[in-house]
C-alpha cells in the first residue's frame, strides 16, 4: 500500500510550474501541475524491477528503492513490441524496464479518494498506458452518433457485437470469452480470419451469426434499414437520445436500451469539463536593436 505524505513546491522559469511531493516507500517523487487542469501528474513511478539478464521471463523483482527526489516527468517509457499497424509514436521509448505507472491526483488535500485504475488494451501485445480502447474507439462513437442526432441525421441504428462460442479463445488469465478486435468483420467476411478462407470447422452458431450479420449488412446497404418489414429478426428502431435502442448481437439478438450508460457518463463529465477547443500559441513578439 502506498502512503501519500505532500509538500508543496513553486520554481520560477518562464512560468510558474507548481510541483507536489509524495513520499512513497520506495523513496520520494515530485509530480507537477497539469497547467490544463486542477490535476498533478506523476509518470513512470516503478511499481516493480523487470527481470532482465539471468532472470529474463521470471516473475517481476520488487521495485528499486530511491533516496534522492524522483522527478516524476513523463518519458514516454513503453515496453517493447511489435508496431504493427503502426500505431506507436515516434517519440515512445521502448525499453525492458517498463514496469510503471502513471498516476494523477486531483489538487486536493481530501483522502480516501476513489481510484481509478486503466489497464491499455491491445491483447498484451501492443499498446501502452493511453485507454486504447475507450478513447480510440467506444466514446468517439458515441460522441459521434450524438453530434449526427443533435444535426437531425436521425436513421442511426447501433449495435453491439457479443458473439461467441467455445471456439473463441479466453481473455488471457480469465476464463472468460469474449468478441475479439475485428470479429464483428470476419463474421461478414468469408472464412475465419484474414489467411482462413474456408468454413468447413466453424459451429452451427457461428454459421448463423454470419447469415445473420450478413443478412443485416445487406438490408442496410440496400434500404438504410437493418431489419425489413416482415423479418424474423427482433424489430430495431433507429437510435435516438441516451444511446437507446441498440441491439446486441450475440447468440440471439435483443433489442436493448442506453449502451454503455456508465462508461459515456464518465467520459462525457470529463470532455465537459478538461476539453477546451485548441487554439495556436501567441505569436512571440521579437524586437531588433540596431548598433
């Protein structure tokens, strides 16, 4: 358990950057005022040693221990892997010693705050500490389907694919199955993956949700509509406020209401109140003195 004990510091440069000091077990780490927002960031504190050289592949090693103050800036410390889309910025580190987290603390001197913890995505393979998965993907979605409702584009139908069956792998150290990355377009698409054309071993389920999924697609493409007059699929209205309806498309289809309400919730409070529309910088002023 770590013990948060602050002290507050100011250093004049060209702005004032307002740092905070907690003292950890491990030793000292100053983290700094986001001049953004009322938060203090504290990166790359280690929270265990990586097993390097003889202990490669073991177990993590407990964390270093410090005695002078740990500037805690951000690094842009990740842990090696394979770039494949790309999707890393140039300016990541890639290095072993990658066991570390990135902390921010509201300005406040209250305890017993709630944590909130974020474990990246990318199937512990890719990735790195930047919410992947919520802020790439759910809540743009979302806040796109807004923005063309509030723009009265209102033939919007969403869904939510949870299809799987046992020939879908566990989530790593659950065991729990479920839709991977790409799965709602391999079940449209021929085969089982992009380099498995055939279909030969799939399960009954699977083979009906791809008639299903397909089925769906077509009718959109062709009418704007998913479900036709007359179908045996569930009715499904276009998506109005709150998100609600949508349908989940699993081993059956249902007809559900407010996708995500909590997690849009979150998001939504924190664009409301940290987002700011960019604006350029000051155009600096330069002045010449002739001799």
């Amino acid at each position: 358990m770590w013990r948060w004990t602050f002290v507050l510091y100011v250093s004049m440069t060209a702005s004032a950057h307002v740092s905070r000091v907690v003292q950890l077990p491990q030793g000292p780490v100053r983290g700094y005022r986001d001049p953004g927002g009322d938060i203090f960031t504290f990166y790359g504190i280690p929270y265990a040693a990586a097993p390097t050289g003889v202990n490669k592949f073991k177990a993590p090693l407990p964390p270093p221990t410090w005695q002078e103050t740990l500037e805690a800036i951000d690094k842009g410390i990740i842990c090696p892997q394979a770039d494949f889309a790309p999707i890393v910025p140039k300016e990541k580190l890639m290095q072993e010693d990658c066991l570390i987290a990135n902390i921010f603390q509201p300005d406040t001197k209250k305890n017993n705050l709630p944590v909130f913890i974020i474990i990246h995505g990318g199937g512990f393979q890719i990735g790195y500490g930047n919410w992947l998965t919520d802020i790439f993907f759910t809540n743009p979605i979302l806040l796109s389907t807004k923005t063309h409702l509030e723009n009265v584009h209102d033939q919007i139908y969403l869904y939510e694919y949870s299809f799987t069956d046992k020939n879908v792998a566990l989530i790593p150290h659950t065991n729990v199955r479920g839709a991977e990355h790409c799965a709602q377009s391999m079940a449209v698409f021929d085969g089982t993956g992009l380099n498995q054309p055939d279909e030969l071993n799939i399960t009954l389920e699977y083979k009906e949700i791809k008639r299903t999924m397909r089925e769906l697609w077509s009718n959109f493409i062709t009418t704007g509509k998913p479900v036709l007059e007359g179908s045996p699929f569930p009715s499904w209205p276009a998506v109005r406020a709150n998100f609600t309806p949508y349908m989940s498309l699993g081993q059956t289809l249902e007809l559900k209401s407010a996708l995500l309400e909590r997690r849009v919730r979150f998001w939504s409070d924190i664009y409301d109140k940290y987002y700011h529309t960019p604006v350029p910088p000051p155009k600096l002023r330069i002045s010449y003195d002739e001799l």
